[in-house]
C-alpha cells in the first residue's frame, strides 16, 4: 500500500478563513491566509511506501492500493525522484477534479478587505473589486477593477486599476527650531512597484514606479517617485514629482489655491527617497542621542548604563552619515543627466508652480499657457509653444 503524504493542506478553502496566530495566541485579523503560495520546484506532495514506514500518520483518503500521483496542470514529477509532485509555475496549490493544480493566476472575486484579509501572493494577481482601507495586497503583477482606498498595494511587475485610487492624509508632526509645531500631511497611501503604473485619477496617494507612471486623469496632492516617463492627461495639482526624464501634463499643471505644486527632476527619485529617509534616520537617531546625554549626566550610575547605548547611537549616526555622503555623490554624478530632463505643460500653468532641474529652480511667477521647461545654462528655461493642445503624439520632439 501507498500514502499520498501532502507539503501543503488539500482541504484548504478561502471561503473558511480564520486569522493566523502569533506569538502569545495574539491574531492578526487583517491576514487570513486566503492563498496557498508555492513557488517552482517546491515539492508539494509525496508518495510513501506503508512497507517501508508502516507507523506513519496517515489519512486514509490518500491511502492507495497501487503507486498513485495525481499530476495536474503547472505540476510534475521531480526530475530525480518520480515519488515526488512538484511545482513547475509559483501560484497557489488545490485540488481540482482529483488532481493537484498550481494556478499562476489569483482571482479576488469582490472586494479585498476584511472578507479575505490582506493577500501575499507570488503570481499575477487580479481584485474584481475594492482595495479597502487598512488592508494590503502583494503580487507579481496586479490588477484592480475597483477603488484603491486607504491601503498599500506592492507589485514586482506593473500595477493597473481600472477606477482609481483615492486614499486619505495623515498628519506627520515636526518642531521646528523655532519651537513652532508644523503638521506636514503625508498620503496613507502606497502603490510601489518595479514596473509602471496606470491609473484613472489619483488622490491622496503616494507613487513609486520604476518605470512609467501614466495618469488618464487629475492626480492631486501626492507624492510620486517615478523612475520612467509621467503623463497625466488631466491635472497635477498639489504635492510633490520626483522624475529623472519626462514629465507630461496635458491639462492643468499647478493649483489655483496655496496648495504648493513642487517637480524636481535631474536626480534618481529613489535616491531622493532613500535620502529621506536617511534624514529621518539621523534626526532620530539625534534625538535619542540627546535624550541619553541628558540622561547620563544625572549620575555615576545613569552613567554606566546610558554610555554603551550614547556609543551604539554615535555609530550608528556615523554608518547613516556615511551613507548620507555617497548618496550626495551619487546625485553629483547624475548632474550630467539634468538636460535630459523636460517638463512639457500643453494646458494651463498655474503661478506658484515649483520646477528644479538639477540645481537650477523656477518659481513660475505668472499664470501660463503651453509651455516646456527645461535646463539651460545653468538655469531653467520655458519655450512656447510646446506641444498644440489635444496633440500630444507630438510631444516626442520635446524628449530628445
């Protein structure tokens, strides 16, 4: 007799979630475990000789009379052991029709949000409906037919949604040396991927796409890091663009209130990113450094205990320091790049409008139309007309 002995649960269903334990029995009731993931190569399911290991657990629904391995689709037997199944595509595990399957293709049929939980998968990923506050979704490539509220999606591949993202800000709190209290709004909202984005509208959201991010259109007051070309054929009001080749605007570029408008191009935008985050390492790790001093010098016995972590702060601000200047290196050698850099504006130009470009700055003074701005020597300069209003096929003449 033969036990079909199973790597991954053939009874799972997503329609009987629970939240997965932690330490202390804790549960995390935003992640249900709603997919099997295995990747290509895994074994998923071995056959075991009862003559050889007769005292095995078993369950006798897999229990054979004759040496029996139900190879499905995206399955096969391991190369050096026919005993084994093993997975040919990374997607997610089940039995259909008394086969194992492994499907590259996840279908979310609804919303993802407390229903499913926040879903890791290793294949493409589609969500028929809603991305709902407070939940996140990973995948290779991922679709979304519905709204991204209030969540982090992350794809190693592009990322599409069909209805568009409008997430919320949260207030970030800083002092200022002058003792004043500035609250900084900071989108709540992530879309990361290593490919492009495509998007209806965007608000409220932050942006990292190391290819193109294409907008069909307004995208208000968000922070977008983009490694490939922008185009937004509506407007781009509010928050901040760090781009390093083109920026496309076909409506309006800029805001008719006080609301900043900020595009900074000639540098690699992850470095900007990675930059900003170093400087919050270091005010930080500041901060903890004065709160030790002060502490230590209370008294002989403060002191022994705060001086090994004042040591383990003050090397940890000379690795962040280092790391502070290759990246102000790394910006100065990407300056040969700068006149690349365009910002084409087809439609209207609203005062206000912040543009940098390497280390030239414009503050657009004057309302505007058609425009492109670009480096000059050593500065940034518009010329008119740039590309006629509603042909935006022409705008390849403005990026060489």
């Amino acid at each position: 007799m033969y036990y079909l002995h199973h790597y991954f649960d053939p009874d799972f269903s997503h329609m009987h979630l629970a939240p997965e334990q932690g330490a202390g029995g804790s549960a995390n009731q935003r992640y249900l475990g709603y997919v099997q993931n295995v990747v290509a190569g895994q074994v998923l399911a071995e056959m075991i000789d009862l003559e050889v290991f007769p005292d095995i657990p078993r369950d006798p629904r897999f229990t054979y009379q004759e040496r029996y391995l139900p190879v499905g689709p995206n399955c096969a037997l391991h190369p050096e052991n026919q005993d084994k199944i093993i997975a040919r595509a990374n997607g997610y595990c089940f039995y259909h029709k008394g086969l194992i399957n492994v499907k590259k293709l996840l279908n979310v049929r609804g919303h993802l949000g407390f229903r499913t939980g926040s879903i890791f998968f290793v294949g493409d990923m589609a969500v028929h409906g809603d991305i709902q506050t407070g939940f996140s979704a990973m995948a290779r490539n991922l679709l979304v037919r519905g709204h991204i509220e209030s969540a982090k999606v992350k794809a190693a591949g592009d990322i599409v949604c069909t209805a568009g993202v409008k997430g919320t800000n949260t207030s970030a709190i800083e002092e200022e040396p002058t003792g004043k209290i500035v609250y900084e709004p900071v989108p709540d909202t992530l879309l990361d991927c290593g490919g492009s984005i495509r998007l209806p509208f965007c608000e409220h959201a932050q942006l990292r796409a190391r290819g193109n991010v294409i907008i069909d259109g307004h995208c208000l007051h968000s922070t977008l890091y983009v490694g490939g070309n922008l185009i937004i054929k509506g407007r781009l009001q509010g928050g901040a663009t760090y781009a390093n080749s083109i920026v496309y605007v076909e409506g309006q570029l800029g805001s008719d209130y006080t609301t900043a408008t900020r595009i900074c191009m000639g540098y690699d935008p992850f470095g900007f990113l990675a930059l900003q985050k170093l400087e919050n390492q270091i005010r930080y790790l500041k901060d903890k450094f004065l709160y030790f001093e002060k502490q230590s010098a209370r008294n002989q016995v403060m002191e022994q205990e705060f001086r090994p972590r004042i040591d383990l702060v003050r090397r940890k601000l000379k690795i962040a320091h280092a790391r502070r200047n290759d990246l102000w290196r790394k910006f100065a050698e990407d300056e040969q790049n700068a006149g690349k850099c365009r910002v084409i504006a087809p439609g209207k130009i609203m005062a206000g409008t912040e543009i940098s470009i390497g280390r030239a700055f414009m503050d657009i003074a004057a309302d505007s139309a058609n425009q492109a701005f670009l480096l000059g020597e050593n500065e940034i300069i518009s010329r008119s007309p740039a590309v006629p209003h509603g042909r935006e096929d022409q705008a390849g003449a403005w990026m060489t």
